[in-house]
C-alpha cells in the first residue's frame, strides 16, 4: 500500500512497535523536524528516505531523545517514550548506530562491546551471534577502536547495539564511506541481524535500501510526505524520481 | 609495556621520546649547574611538588575531559581542603597520627560533599553554556576564597608538625630531609596508579573514558551519564581537597594557595592534553621538575626564584607550538 504521510498504516492487526506521530523537532532556532511520523512495524526492516537536509537523521536523533522532541509524541511497545532521556530510551530497548558510527577510540573493540552491557554477561550471551556476523571483530577483539578501518568500525557500531536485548535498531547510513564489497557484507549482516529484531534503517543510497527494506518512509523537509511497502515504491518510478532524485 | 608501545600512533610515540628527553636533559642540566647532591636535592623537590601538581590537575583534566568544564574553582578547592584539614589537625585531641587522618577524612568528605552540591546544583543547569560554566566557576572560586579568608582570617597559617608516622628524617643527596616529603611523593604515585587503574581496570573507568570521547552516545548506549558526571566532579574535588590537607605539614594554608595550584595544573592540562589522563601523569613530572630545577637556577644565579614561574609558561608556549593539542591530547579532526 503506497499512501500519504497522513495515514502510514503497514498492515492491519498488530500495532507497530515504534509509532512516531507528527513530531516537531528544534535545534536551536532551527524548526529542524516539521511533522514527521513514522511506524516501524515488529520484526521488519524499516528505512527513511529523503534527500540530504531532509531530517532523516534528526528523526533518530529524536526517537533517542538526544534531539527531543517539542510536540508530537513517540510510543515505543505501547509506551510513550519521547519525554524519557536517552539512556533510559535506550533501556527500554532500543539500539543506536550513529552516522558517524562514533567508536570509542581509546577503548579495544572487546572494551567498545562490553561498555553496551545492560546486564553482566550480554556480551558472553550475544558472542555466537555477533562474531557470527562479524567474525573479523573477534579477531580484533584486543585492538583499539581507533585502529580500524571504516568498514571494520562500523560492523563495531552495529554490533554493540547488538549486545543487549534490543526489540529495535536504528541504524544510521550503515553504507556511508564503504567500498561495494563491504557494503554488500553489511547488507548482509542487517539481513541477517533482522531475523533477531526489527530495524529502522536511514539510507542514502536507494539501491541498497530498496535490496533490504520491506517499508519505506519518505521525509521531506523535515514532513513525512509518503509511506508505505518498499515493493510498491519500486515499481512507481514516478515516484522515486518526485522525492528521492532517483531516475 | 612493549605491547603498549606498538600500539601507539607515531605522534604518541614521538611525544614519549620528547618526553624521555627532555627528563634526561633536565637531569644533565641539574647536574652540570648544580652538582651532584644539589641536583638530587633539586630533583627530589620538583618530585614532591609534581605529586601536589597531579592531585589537582588529574581532577582538572578527567573533569574538562568528560564534562566539558573548566573548573576556575578546582583552586579553591585546594584551599577548602587545606584551611579545613588544618583546623581539624589543630583541634582534634587524639594521638597527632590519628588527628592527621581525621583532618584528612575531614577536608576530603567536605570537598567531596562541596563538589557534589556544585556540580548537581550549579554546573548540570548550564551544560549546554560552556561559557557560563566558565565564569560560575570562577566566581565560585572567587566566593569560595572570600570565605575561607571571613572563617579563617588572611594570616598565613604555619606548617603543623607532621603526624607521628612520617616524622623524622633520612639522608639523602648529602642533605637530611623530612620523611613527611617522601609520604607526599608516595601518596601521590599511590593515587596515580589506583586513578589509572580505575580507569582502565572497571567498568566505571571504561564508562568515563569512553565518556571523554563522547558522552552523547554513552548515553545512547544507556548509560546514565550525569551519574558519572556527578562522580568524576566529586572524585576532582576530593583529589584537590586531598592536596591540599597534604600541604599543611609540608607548607602550612595561605590563601594564595589555591590560585598557585590552579594555575600550575591548567599549565599541565594544557601540556598533557586536554582530557588525557596519561598526559596529565606525565605533564604533571614535567612541571613539577622544571619549576624545581628553574628555581634553583635562577636561586644560584640571580638570588631569587624569578625563573620559577615563566619557566613552565614559556614551556607550554613551546609545547603548544609543536603540539597544539598538548603532548598526549586527540588532535582536533
């Protein structure tokens, strides 16, 4: 179903896990984020699309609560979180991956892993699964993060939103600044890690969004503007060319 | 040791051999200017005072590094600690061992708890206004040395006797010197190392450096960082206030001891680089040596310490010069 923003439903019966309702957004003096509203259905791979400047990444930085929101409102399982701070968003359950992917440099990739324990013993329970992934980080386990490469800093970002029990993912531009090969491994990773828990992906790149997402979300100066399942934005060409610039 | 040198970036290391250096050129020139014991008594000096110095600018640094903050009253809080030790010393009837250790829980809990008030009270209000942050802390400083001169009175107060387990003297460099010195100097490297361990062997110390680098995304990970802000503030204050109490057997209170202690740590913050706990380890020797040995210097040759001072400002002009960023500081991106 492709519709407007107004009415972002995916599917009938079961509510979204994350229901982001025409929120405003300041930085600053800035009105940054002017009525966006998204809703990232459980066990599937949202994305966000737009051109640069949009709001794409505000939008995160929203549901986070490190850029909080001024009106609308954000439930989360059922729960309004957009007056929580982030550490207590994040507690509830949901996982970041910044654009810039932000690895502490000082600390070992196995220093960078533990620092996002909840609990003593999320990183020994998650092991299989995140060196399954990743195996290049075992490897590296003792080295510091400021050692590796880009690709190799941001499976790390991915992964330590991995080591708790995250329900959600917000991943930010995971293929910003990667090779092809390596932005195949990651597509490959967030295909896989989506069997685990549901995701929110902002992608630049539509070829690679398009490869992964089941729902889209197009933001347009800082507006939802459409929404809907990413099979039927495929085949509007019109419509991909209207809002992303993409013939 | 060997596996930390690999792993250094070639600036780290080419800042450890400046550092190796110079150190090795400070003793050659102790030497040459001043002979043997001299230069020893001179280096012993500059020892003792750079573990003064690192009380004070490790709480400076961590506190800059993970809040963003540079505290105008972390001299303050030497002071508080040293006026408020020595009344405890002074008053409190027990053995002079145990007086000692009261004075010291006395000015440490009384700066720790003036901390935590400062920072929840005051600072976390305007972490988004550096430059207010700024001017509150130095006013706090101004306000708390106004009231420390109103409680305690402007006249310097003497040193007190050492407690009875640091009493006594030993030979050393042809000369006799106090024990008490060699506790300051023991003190100092005890707390250097629990810091770095904490820093390095917890969970909490993970958390604070990984805050340094950026405490947004700490956050992000769901951690409660104004927790963490709120301890490294008091852990500053505690450090500063330990300083100071250590000072009143060594050098008695006067007021001016707070401004002499800020800004000898801002020069080894500056050095170290901004927020690095190794730098400030290390910035801390170089400024402690480099006073001790320009003050005997300029003793020898003009009959008064007027070397002491722009001796550690010229060299942080010159670091700055080679490293904008301080000798073990994050070059800006």
């Amino acid at each position: 179903m492709t519709g407007p923003a107004a009415a972002p439903n995916h599917g009938a019966g079961a509510p979204p896990l994350l229901d982001v309702e025409q929120i405003h957004t300041f930085i600053g003096e800035f009105h940054i984020l002017q009525g966006v509203s998204v809703q990232v259905p459980r066990g599937s791979i949202t994305v966000l699309l737009g051109r640069n400047g949009a709001g794409k990444t505000t939008t995160l930085r929203s549901i986070m609560g490190l850029n909080p929101p001024r009106a609308g409102q954000i439930r989360f399982a059922g729960q309004s979180i957009h007056r929580l701070r982030p550490h207590q968003i994040a507690q509830r359950g949901i996982g970041y991956v910044p654009e810039k992917r932000i690895i502490f440099r000082d600390l070992t990739v196995g220093q960078n892993l533990q620092i996002a324990e909840r609990q003593k013993g999320d990183l020994a329970r998650k092991a299989d699964l995140i060196f399954g992934l990743f195996p290049d980080l075992h490897r590296l386990y003792d080295l510091p993060g400021g050692h590796l490469s880009g690709g190799q800093q941001q499976m790390l970002a991915i992964a330590r939103a991995l080591v708790p029990d995250n329900a959600l993912l917000l991943i930010d531009e995971p293929s910003e600044g990667l090779a092809p090969v390596l932005i195949e491994q990651m597509m490959d990773a967030i295909r896989r890690l989506s069997a685990h828990t549901t995701v929110l992906l902002v992608e630049q790149n539509f070829q690679v969004a398009s490869r992964l997402a089941e729902h889209y979300v197009i933001i347009e100066e800082g507006a939802t503007v459409r929404a809907g399942r990413m099979a039927d934005l495929v085949s509007d060409k019109q419509l991909i060319k209207t809002y992303l610039g993409v013939a | 040791m060997p596996g930390y040198f690999a792993r250094l970036t070639p600036r780290y290391r080419r800042s450890w051999a400046l550092v190796a250096a110079y150190l090795a050129f400070l003793v050659l020139i102790s030497l040459i200017d001043f002979g043997g014991n001299t230069a020893g008594q001179t280096l012993f000096r500059g020892l003792m005072l750079s573990m003064l110095i690192f009380l004070v600018a490790s709480g400076l640094s961590l506190i800059f590094g993970l809040l963003d903050v540079l505290n105008f009253a972390q001299g303050a809080f030497v002071l508080v600690g040293a006026y408020i030790g020595y009344a405890t010393y002074q008053s409190v009837e027990l053995s002079s061992t145990y007086s000692f250790l009261a004075a010291v829980g006395a000015a440490v809990v009384s700066v720790g708890l003036l901390g935590a008030v400062i920072e929840t009270g005051l600072i976390r209000p305007l972490y988004a206004r550096p430059v207010f942050q700024i001017v509150l802390t130095f006013g706090l400083g101004a306000i708390l040395l106004d009231l420390v001169q109103r409680i305690y009175g402007p006249q310097p107060k003497q040193p007190l006797a050492p407690p009875e387990l640091f009493r006594g003297t030993f030979y050393l460099f042809g000369q006799s010197l106090s024990i008490y010195r060699l506790f300051i100097i023991g003190l100092g490297l005890v707390i250097m190392v629990a810091v770095g361990l904490l820093l390095n062997r917890t969970r909490l110390g993970i958390i604070i450096r990984a805050g340094v680098q950026d405490a947004e995304m700490v956050q992000a990970l769901g951690i409660n960082v104004r927790r963490v802000f709120t301890f490294v503030f008091v852990l500053g204050a505690v450090l500063a206030g330990l300083a100071g109490i250590v000072l009143v057997p060594y050098q008695g209170a006067t007021l001016d001891l707070g401004n002499q202690f800020l800004i000898l740590a801002i020069v080894v913050v500056v050095i170290g680089g901004m927020g690095s706990y190794e730098g400030t380890a290390v910035a801390s020797f170089i400024v402690g040596l480099t006073r001790a040995v320009a003050e005997q210097m300029s003793l020898k040759h003009f009959d008064a310490p007027v070397l002491a001072e722009t001796s550690i400002l010229f060299l942080m002009i010159v670091v700055l010069l080679v490293q904008p960023s301080g000798l073990f500081g994050r070059e800006e991106s």
